[in-house]
C-alpha cells in the first residue's frame, strides 16, 4: 500500500532526523525511496546528499536522487505522479510564523497541491526504530467522502497501534433539543466507524468537540498525547470542504505529534 515513498530535501537536513524517518517508514515494507531535490541540477550538489543515501543503502531501501528546477512544491507533486509515489514525506523542520509568511512552506504548499497522502514525521517517533508499536492514533473525521479514502490506512498492518481516537469536531446547535439530536447523529457516525476500526486496535475511542475544527484537534491530540493524527483533505472549492482543506494545512504546523494527510481525490 505505502510501497514508493518520495522524500524531499534541501541538503540541510540534519542526518539524524532523516534517518529517524527512515527507520518509522520501515514499519510500511516500503521497497523504494526517491530523494527530490528541487531548485538545482549541479553535479556538485549531488554530494550534498550523499549521507541521506547511505542511511537507506545500510537500511536495504532501493532508492534513487533526483535533482530537478522549477517551483518546489509544484515539482514535487510532479514527480509523485510520474514515479507513481504512493506517499510524500517530510522529515519536520518547523518555521516560526514570520518565516512561514515570509517565505512560505513547501511543506504546506504540498499538502495544499497534491493528490498524493503527505506525511509529516516528527522525531517524536524515533524510539520506534526500536520495534515498539504505536501507542495511539488520532482520526479526525467530518464524515464526508473522505473517510471511505482513510479507512484503509487506519486498517494498514504499517501503521497499527494499540490506540485509536476518532474524534469529530462541529458547530453547537442553536438550541439545547437541536443540539441534543444532533450529538445523537453525530455519536452514532463514530460509533459506525469506530465498528468498521476496532478489529485493527486493543481499544477505541470517540471524541465530540465543538468549536475550532484545527485547533481542538490539536489541542485534543496534545491532551491524549497521541503519536499520529490522521486526518482527510478535501479539495472541493467552497464551505465546509474548503474549512476542511485550511485545516489540514494548519495541523502540521501546531501539533507536536506526526501528521498524515490522505486526501480526497
């Protein structure tokens, strides 16, 4: 399911936390890396990577590099499509606010544009390397479409863990009977999925919040200490499917876990 990663790089990236996310993927029987580096095609730069390369040769990934020019997010998401990458991955470097809007983010550039899953790992996870499973899993779902697109990476043997949260966050009814029916609706939806889940984790839970949609699920992630948040993309312009999108592109940035972001399609 997860087998061809594509892995961007600057050639700043501490090796540590490139080889952190090498030994998380392995939990997916990855079989090939593809190392981008957009903004230049120098022979010289190539060396620059060299240390990324042998972290995956001494892990037995196939892997390859690729140098390419033009726009970084655009040139990612094109080479996602041609070499048939099943996920993008970022190894985390945050960015404080000012630089974010000073000069942008490839990371959420990506996630805005492309129709590949993004992963965004945080060296949180490094202990994994060891072998120890997942503690916990968020879903943070708006029962859209897009839960039929999550369901199978929820079930993926690659990222199963002891603990999964699914978790809604909505607008407050406008009185108490209108918004007792519709906790009612809303509980029955997670209980629905929490049915189609539950054969793949040792316990599950289910979340209702109200306010915020990104920053309760944040807030809620940090709460329960999970160590991934799952959420969906969807790109349909307008109304909820465009909140939907704004907050995928928001989690990445404010949670202290790893991120993963399955779009709709």
């Amino acid at each position: 399911m997860l087998n061809r990663l594509l892995i961007p790089l600057k050639g700043s990236e501490p090796a540590e936390d490139v080889a952190s996310l090498l030994q998380f993927v392995r939990r997916f029987s990855s079989n090939y890396i593809l190392f981008l580096h957009a903004g230049a095609k120098s022979k010289n730069k190539s060396r620059l990577f060299k240390p990324y390369l042998d972290l995956a040769a001494g892990l037995n990934i196939k892997h390859e590099l690729h140098l390419q020019k033009g726009h970084i997010a655009s040139v990612i998401c094109a080479a996602a499509g041609e070499k048939n990458i099943d996920m993008i991955c970022f190894p985390w470097r945050g960015k404080t606010v000012l630089q974010r809007t000073l000069l942008g983010s490839v990371s959420q550039d990506v996630i805005r544009l492309s129709v590949k899953p993004v992963f965004i790992f945080k060296r949180k996870l490094q202990y994994f390397s060891q072998g120890v499973q997942l503690n916990s899993i968020m879903y943070a779902t708006a029962f859209k479409s897009i839960d039929s697109k999550v369901m199978p990476y929820l079930a993926y043997e690659g990222l199963r863990a002891e603990k999964l949260v699914i978790m809604n966050v909505g607008a407050r009814a406008p009185d108490p009977a209108a918004e007792k029916k519709r906790v009612a609706a809303v509980q029955q939806d997670l209980d629905r999925l929490k049915s189609e889940c539950q054969s793949g984790y040792k316990k599950t839970e289910t979340v209702i919040a109200i306010g915020s949609a990104r920053r309760k699920i944040v807030k809620q992630a940090r709460k329960l200490d999970v160590d991934l948040i799952v959420t969906g993309k969807n790109d349909r312009a307008g109304g909820k499917d465009a909140v939907l999108g704004s907050t995928a592109e928001y989690i990445p940035h404010h949670a202290a876990c790893s991120v993963m972001i399955i779009p709709g399609g």
